[in-house]
C-alpha cells in the first residue's frame, strides 16, 4: 500500500487513532484494517469543596468503560485514499448504548511536494507536538488523562497540510483548517465558519517550536438554546471521572470562553533528546461573548461581554529504557474575564510512569491532582463560591493496538 501523508509529523500529532504495523490487508493490499482497546480502573475521585455536584463529594474506585476502536484505510488510487474510525467512546459520547460510531473520518488527496488535503472530519485546534488520549487511541500520550488547557475538537470542513525539509535539515510543517463549527451538520442561520492555521519549525538538534490560532465566527441568534458556539476552547473528553458526572462533561475542564466570536492562540517550544523530552506552551483563549449566568458551566445563553482565559504548562518525559518510562506535567489557566475579581486559577499536575509489554501493548500509571479556585471556571466547582474546589486520584490504564 502506498505511504501516505497520514505518516506525517503533523498529522501523526493529532490524530486520534494507533496505525498499527500489523495491520490486516485486503483486496490486494488496497484495504487495511488495524484497531485499538484500552481499558482503566481508577481510585474514587472526590469532589473536595464547592463542587457543582454534590453527589461527587463521595466515590469508591471502580473500572471505567473500556473503549475499542477500528481503523479503515482505503487507497482508492495513487494519490487518493479514505480513511474512516469507528470507535465506542463513553467519555465523549456517552449516549449509553454501547454503540460504535464514526469518530474521524475524511477523503484525503495527496498532492505534489508532501501536501495534501482533507474533506471530511477536521481536527480543530491550536495545539503543535500534541500527546492526547481520545478514546482507545491512547499510545501517544505519556500520561492517562488529557492536559486541564488541552484546545481540540473535531468539526467538519476542508483541512488543508504539509510537510517540507530544507537542504539545511530543518524540517517545516504547516496546516490550515476551514470548518463548519459543529461535528454532524449545522445549518442554522449565522452559523458562520472557523478558520485555524498552525505551523511548525523542526531544527536536526531536536529542538522546535510552533504556533497556532484559530477564530470562530457565529452570531449570538445562531448560538442561543445552544450549550456553546465551538467546542475547541471548552476541550474534548477526559479520562478521568467522577461519581455522578456524565463522563463526556466537561467537568475537568475550565469553561470559561464559550466559543461564540472567540479568537485562540498558543505558541509551543520543545527539546527532544535520545531519551527524552521537554515541552513548554503559553497562549489565550478569548471571545467577545460569555455565557449569560457567568463563568463555571455550560448554559444556552449568551451576552456581549468579553470572557478570557490565560494559559500555560510544562512537561516532560524521560525513557529510563526502551520498555520503562516516567513524565510530568503541570498546566494552569487563569480566567481574566470582564468583571471577574478575586481568586482566578485552575491548575493541573499529572505524574506518570508506564511499561511497554511489546510494541502493541502499553501500562500506564499515574496520579492527578486538580485545584479549582473561587472564580477559575473549573467545572467541578460553582462559579463564585468561596474556597473553590479540588479533586485527585490515581488511575491505571492497559492499551493495546492490533
């Protein structure tokens, strides 16, 4: 089968989904079918404080859905292929069915000088080097949950990437993304289109840095009865869950930019070494509305005031062998919206260790903690309420890739 774009540094980054080498192939190769499981158990994680639920104030430890995933790979001709994920996802879904439903699919054309476009699901967000667990795709994240700034959705639209290496060795790498705002179809009035552009620069030290923005474009008509304009400052699914949240809320996230006429950026930096890594981002989250009834939760309302969020992390990993390795991250957001006074921050630390059984088949442990200050727009915590609120736990997960 021919190699494909989606081997690429910049898609290989943001992809939810493991390829895996032993893929099984079908009509002469033109068809290849590869998948992924994972499965957690975690320790009860209790809502300490103002939590918006009560009822997460007490947990016990229990197992979490497992996830599975099947990839389809269709080259169609030399420079045309369809690749399609069929994947059940509680923690995005969680329409309680058990049902398998397409995640990420598109129509990809290979064009000269390794570019290329896509037609179909586009990954919105202004995120470079990206290690992410969606769903039972989890092998290119170090850690088991996502990072508490993580700026991603998925929406459907034109996407738009390449790839190119300089005599010099440095390697460029660039994508753009014109989207409708919303994963199935949306059609309403004002509706209007998001637009993201990203880029990278890959020096042969191990060293780069990247940048990325996108804006998102709805009239208040368009978005009102609806819980958010675009998803990419409100983030995806987490892994981590509590006693009686839905596990696709956005409880662990700050939800503070609603995505309506927001503008977000971010800019990365990162060292890469023979056995390890280091990896550093600062940007901004901003729209000109906000929801009617303040920060803290999702809500069908909206008003012309400016919401805003600051943020930044750092992490590292380091491979104490080609089987064992540990990491770590912290990220914090600061909500700088109009008319928010007083204790603003969310922070996030994750530290992890994990085991590689076989090039298939990865442990990993970690322990996470997350504080919720008074007016931070944590989602477990009630907007205004003295003390915030704070959560931690311990979470071991299995993966496998076939």
């Amino acid at each position: 089968m021919k190699k494909t774009l989606i081997s690429m540094h910049i898609a290989a980054g943001i992809l939810a989904m493991s390829t895996a080498a032993s893929a099984a192939e079908f009509m002469d190769g033109k068809v290849k079918i590869s998948g992924a499981a994972m499965q957690a158990w975690q320790s009860g994680i209790e809502v300490e404080g103002a939590a918006v639920n009560p009822n997460d104030a007490a947990a016990d430890s229990a197992f979490q859905r497992m996830r599975f995933a099947l990839n389809i790979n269709a080259q169609v001709a030399e420079n045309v292929s369809v690749f399609a994920e069929l994947a059940e996802e509680p923690n995005d879904w969680n329409n309680g069915s058990a049902a398998i439903s397409q995640d990420l699919a598109w129509i990809q054309f290979d064009l000269p000088n390794n570019t290329g476009v896509r037609l179909g699901n586009v990954v919105s967000t202004t995120q470079n080097f990206i290690r992410y667990s969606d769903g039972a795709a989890v092998q290119s994240n170090p850690f088991v949950g996502n990072s508490l700034i993580d700026m991603i959705t998925a929406e459907e639209g034109l996407w738009a990437y390449g790839s190119h290496t300089l005599d010099s060795g440095t390697n460029l790498t660039w994508d753009a993304v014109l989207a409708t705002p919303d994963f199935f179809t949306d059609f309403s009035e004002g509706h209007g289109y998001n637009i993201g552009l990203r880029g990278t620069v890959n020096l042969e030290s191990g060293l780069s840095f990247g940048a990325g923005a996108f804006k998102t474009d709805h009239k208040q008509s368009a978005v009102t009865g609806k819980p958010f304009g675009s998803l990419i400052a409100i983030g995806d699914g987490d892994n981590y869950q509590f006693a009686n949240t839905a596990p696709s809320a956005r409880a662990t996230h700050p939800l503070i930019v609603p995505g309506v006429q927001a503008l977000v950026w971010q800019a990365d930096v990162q060292y890469k070494g023979d056995n390890f890594l280091v990896h550093a981002i600062y940007g901004e989250a901003k729209d000109d509305y906000s929801w009617a009834a303040g920060e803290g939760s999702l809500q069908t309302a909206y008003i012309a005031e400016e919401s805003k969020m600051e943020f930044w992390s750092v992490e590292g990993k380091y491979d104490i062998s080609k089987d064992y390795y540990l990491a770590a991250r912290y990220a914090e957001s600061s909500n700088k919206s109009t008319g928010v006074n007083g204790p603003n921050k969310a922070d996030r630390l994750q530290l992890s260790a994990g085991y590689w059984m076989n090039d298939s088949t990865l442990f990993k442990a970690e322990y996470v903690k997350q504080e919720e200050e008074q007016f931070s727009g944590g989602g477990a915590t009630i907007f205004g309420a003295a003390g915030g609120s704070e959560w931690d736990g311990f979470i071991i997960e299995a993966s496998v890739t076939f």
